[in-house]
C-alpha cells in the first residue's frame, strides 16, 4: 500500500513531473524545507513506489527509429490467463517502448518505435503470428505531443 501524500510531497511531485532535473536544493527551497527533510521525503516517495523512476524523454527519430505507432491487441479468449506473461514478453521485444492493460475493446495496447514502414510490417506480422493474439489495429503516431511542464493534478484533499 502507498504512504499517504501530504501537501508538501504533492509540491516535489509537481515540480518533479514537470522538471525531474531540480536539484535537492532548489526543490527544498521552493517547497520551504529544509533540503534534508526534502531529500528524506524524495527518498520515501521512492521507496514506497509512489515516484517509479526518472527518465530522459528521447526523439527516437535521433536514434534511426523514426516510424512510432501503437499497435491495440485483442488476446485469444481462451488465453486471456496468459496477459501478464503475454505483456511482459511484448516490453521486451525490440522497438517496443510500453505496453498496457486496457479495458475495452482491446486488451494490450503496446507502442513500438520502428526504422521504418518495412520493420512495423514485419513486427505486426510476428505479432498476429502469436498464438495468444486474436487481432490487431495499428495507427501510425505522425505526432506526438508532451509537455510535463504543463501537467498540473488538482487537490484531491
């Protein structure tokens, strides 16, 4: 079970969603703590698995992956027992960068970045081959936008 947020962990929640660089400091400063109480309560906010990581958001375009898509499955009914394993093994596929559960019509959505037109044939090919997956739909992203600097989370106090 989560350790229950008070209001000034929601303060370095929001600012870290919307800078995860801000140094301990900075963070303490604008939140008006001391910088080790701030770094104590970041640290149990990692802990308790309420922040899961920081991490670089990168134009795979750079990186010779330039075709992104996402790629909705519906799983085989007779295989639906098998979702957590079938999810875990798509995320480690290569081009694959998430994988969810959904509720709906589909039941995986999984997003792939790709070299090109060819390589996402090709792995939505492999994918209907599997013996778990009944069908299915693919939409190529031409643009994505994200801006955490915008991200805001109303009080649910």
């Amino acid at each position: 079970m989560a350790h229950p947020v008070d209001a000034i962990d929601r303060e370095i929640l929001e600012l870290l969603i919307k800078k995860a660089r801000l140094s301990n400091r900075d963070i303490a400063k604008t939140v008006h703590i001391s910088e080790s109480n701030c770094h104590e309560r970041i640290h149990r906010l990692i802990d308790t698995g309420i922040i899961k990581g920081f991490h670089a958001e990168v134009d795979s375009s750079v990186l010779g992956r330039p075709v992104s898509a996402v790629i909705m499955i519906k799983v085989r009914g007779g295989k639906r027992k098998q979702m957590l394993e079938e999810a875990h093994d798509l995320s480690g596929l290569d081009g694959v960068s998430e994988v969810f559960f959904l509720a709906g019509k589909y039941d995986l959505l999984v997003r792939v970045a790709l070299p090109d037109s060819g390589a996402l044939r090709d792995f939505i090919t492999a994918l209907n081959s599997r013996g778990t997956v009944a069908s299915t739909e693919t939409n190529i992203i031409m643009e994505a936008y994200t801006d955490a600097g915008t991200r805001s989370y109303p009080d649910s106090e």
